[in-house]
C-alpha cells in the first residue's frame, strides 16, 4: 500500500506546477479532476464554475470548443486563482521534438501560456519530451507522460511502459508524473538506478461511480479502486459530474461535491490501511 | 521488390481520398509530398502557392499556424483545386473514441471538413479508429496509422507495429495506409487472414537529400532509399524543400522540382527494376 501524504511528498517535487498540484490537493482536500470536454464556450465556463471549488485540477481538450477565443484563456485563467486549481490541456502530444515545440508555443491556442501542466504520448521517442522541455520549462510548467491508457485494447503494455517511465526518469526536472491505472516508482528501473524516494504523480482517468464504459472503448473503475487498489494519485472524471445537461449546475456542483468525496474518504483509508 | 503501379492500384482502393491520391499522384507524375510546417498564414500560403505543381499532397499541421482563420482552410481548398494536390492534415490523432471524434469534427479547426487524410497513432487501441471513422467515413475521408516513426527511440516497434496493421486491416474502408518505413502488407497478418490483394499507401517522413538530422531526433533517408530500397509511395519533405527563407520562392519551387524528379525516377527505377 502507497502511504505517502500529499504533503510530505512536495518536497520531493523541484518542478513548480508539480508543487502547486500537491499543495493544491492538501489545502482543498480533494484528489478530483474534472475533464470538461464540451464543444460550447458557455457550457464549458458554466460547469468549471460549478465544479470549480471540488476539484484541485481541471483538464481541458480546449480543441474541441467552437467557439473558441483567446478571451476564453483569459477566464479560466481567472477562475483557476478564484477556485484554487491546476489547469491541465490534455493534448496528448505525439510527433517529433520540433513539432510539438511549434504546437506548444504556436498556433492558436499557445498552451504553454496557460496550462500548468500537459500530456504527451511517449511513441516518438525521447525527442517529444526534448521539444515539450525547451518550451515549458523556463515556463515553470510540467509534463506527464501517457505510461498506460483505459481503453479496450490500448498498445500501452510492457515495454512500452518500461520505456515510458525511462523517459521520465531521465527528465525528472520537467516530467512529474504519468497518465497511469497504477504507481509507475521503480517500473522500468535498471539495475544500476537509484529510484529510492522517486515520486510520479499518477493520474488516472476512466474513473466513474455509475456507469462501466462509454460505449467507444472507455472503460470505468470507481474511486476506491483507483485510489486504494490501485495507488494512484488524482481521479478524472468527466460526464460522470456533469452529464449531458450543462445548464443543471447546482446538479453538476452535487456530483463534483460526491467525487470529491469519494476520491478524498479513499485517500484517507488508503494512508490509514 | 514492390512492382505495383500507382495507377494499378487505384481499383484496390474503395476509399475516395486513396483513389484520389493514387490518381494524382499518376497524371502528375509526383510522389513527393511537402509538409508546411509555418507558423505564419502568409509563409504557409506563399509555399504552398510555389511547391503546388510538383506535389502530389500538402501535409499541414494547422495548429501551429498564429494567425489562423477559417479563411485559410478556403484559402488551402482552393490551391488543392488549383493545383490537384491532396490535403493531409497531419494532426496524430491519439485519444480516446469520444474524444477524437470531437477533436476531428469539432473545434476551431474542424479538420473533417477540408482534410483528404488525417492520421492516428494506434495506441489507444481500435476506439481511435472507430471514433474517427464515425465522422470521416461518411465524407470520403481517408485515414493513416502510424505504423513506425522516423525518430530515435520510437517505441513503434514489433507488435506495436503489428497491432497498427491489424486495426487497418479490420478498417479498410478508410484506413488506407500507413505512416511508415516500409511496405506493410501482410505484417502481422494471421493463418487464416486472407492478405491476397491486400494495399496499403505508405507515406515516409524524414526524407532528405542534403542532410541527415534535425538536431530533435529525427534521422534522414533520401527519396532513393525510401521508394526503391523500401518500397514506400510517398515522400514526405519539408526543411528540404523550403528551407527557412520562405520569400525566396523561386528557389523553394526549385527544390519541390528536384524532389519531384528524384522521387519519381526513384519510382521509375523500383517498377523496372
């Protein structure tokens, strides 16, 4: 059983967005993020500021809003001082060193302007994370690497995994943690490595309390088995807090309110086994 | 030695936008596709605009584009017309059904509607492709998976590679090909899948005449040793062709023309071999 608090483990985090994450954690008591992955401006500001005091994180795929604008970076930016939490654009970063600079700092949205923490697949090789880095980490940001995925059939076993956790190893300073169904400390690990006192953080989507899948291969466990069995970090959840109807948000407020819980009673029993 | 001609391919193919490429790719006598990879509309259009009589295929990664509006997907429409290229937004699709479908049919860039090909990595397993196919099939969109990388360490390796060929071969109504180093029929391929007749496009990154690295971890071949060595259908260039002075268009034209004549006699060379 993993039995670190998120307190003491700060101080084994140099990274910044790493530290605000667990500090986060502890001063609002809460292990949940919510994925807010809806097509409309309005619905996506409406259910963050509904969840906004439950979560210590709030994942975003800003890619899919249609009416996007650089106003909208500026309002959550806001609501994340207001409520107190991480914002994390989980863009799955995929290609090679330069290009995934370009998608980071470029474009439209200029991601590393604004979120604290982001993804990236470890299928290119090390030079994904040497691109990511030259851009986020002057920026005070971090990266997390996709170790393992929920869906039905993923590729992410093995080896691939092993070399994931490599790849973060190596680069301790920018990647703090893996998207991840377990702890990833020592996985992968040489012979010839230290990995006394090695600390990822360990995010774990596919987390739901109602349902066991989404009919397109995602697959749910609940909070218990994600925090206690499993060990891992902070639970994502998405239309298991705000379901398909976004103007219900004292409804959306209840369930983020339930998550939390539930996420923040498995910790405890966790740290107390 | 492969020894199928473009032309003879295309009754192999159902999908619309594979039957176009093969056809393009024959009465312009070009396998050479360029990859604009700019952060400014202006540079975009003005290679494109120079580079379109040589090239088979425009591949874009419009995200990283500053200064993007709807007006440049007109815009990039129109040179495909002009000029008989395909468009292939390089976009390595890489989450979850649900989520990539939104991601391709949704957000400020809605790829779906003016991309020929789009690609996927095969990591999360079939939903990837289900969730994609789900909004391109019904507009004659065509997709890739990516089998290999270019790049140093890329995990695309044994049964990753092989799972990658398994999800087309379920999906051959529009997953047409492959990004990759080599031919991919019958990879991974069973006793009892019947492979006869079985046609993949491949379409090879990190192809260059005059260097060999970009310093980020991607490794060069030049067009000779991916079309005839290999066996691969199109070379993808970027760097190569445009350099990173984008106002000297004459030149950049000059360049789309050598890798043209290159790739083609490369071809050439393999059918009578």
């Amino acid at each position: 059983m993993y039995k670190h608090s998120y307190a003491s483990r700060i101080q084994n985090h140099t990274n910044p967005a790493a530290r605000l994450l667990l500090e986060i954690m502890e001063r609002k008591q809460s292990n949940l993020a919510v994925s807010v992955d809806v097509t409309k401006a309005q619905d996506f500001l409406a259910i963050i500021d509904a969840v906004g005091p439950y979560v210590c994180m709030i994942k975003t795929h800003v890619d899919v809003i249609e009416d996007f604008e650089p106003s909208l970076v500026r309002t959550l930016q806001a609501l994340s001082a207001k409520y107190d939490f991480c914002i994390f654009e989980d863009r799955k970063f995929a290609d090679i060193g330069n290009t995934v600079a370009l998608q980071y700092a470029s474009g439209v949205y200029k991601i590393a302007e604004w979120s604290h923490l982001t993804n990236a697949h470890p299928v290119p090789g090390p030079s994904v994370v040497t691109g990511l880095k030259s851009v986020g980490l002057q920026r005070g940001r971090g990266l997390l690497l996709l170790a393992e995925m929920s869906t039905a059939g993923a590729l992410t076993t093995g080896s691939y995994t092993e070399d994931a956790v490599k790849m973060a190893r190596a680069n301790r300073d920018f990647v703090v943690g893996f998207i991840a169904q377990r702890r990833m400390e020592s996985v992968g690990a040489s012979k010839t490595d230290d990995t006394t006192g090695e600390d990822f953080l360990i995010l774990t989507p596919g987390v739901g309390l109602d349902v066991k899948g989404d009919g397109m291969g995602q697959q749910y466990r609940t909070p218990r088995e994600v925090v206690v069995g499993a060990g891992c970090d902070v639970i994502i959840v998405g239309r298991g807090v705000y379901g398909t109807d976004y103007s219900l948000t004292a409804k959306i407020a209840g369930q983020a309110k339930r998550y939390q819980d539930e996420g923040w009673k498995a910790y405890l029993e966790r740290l107390t086994a």
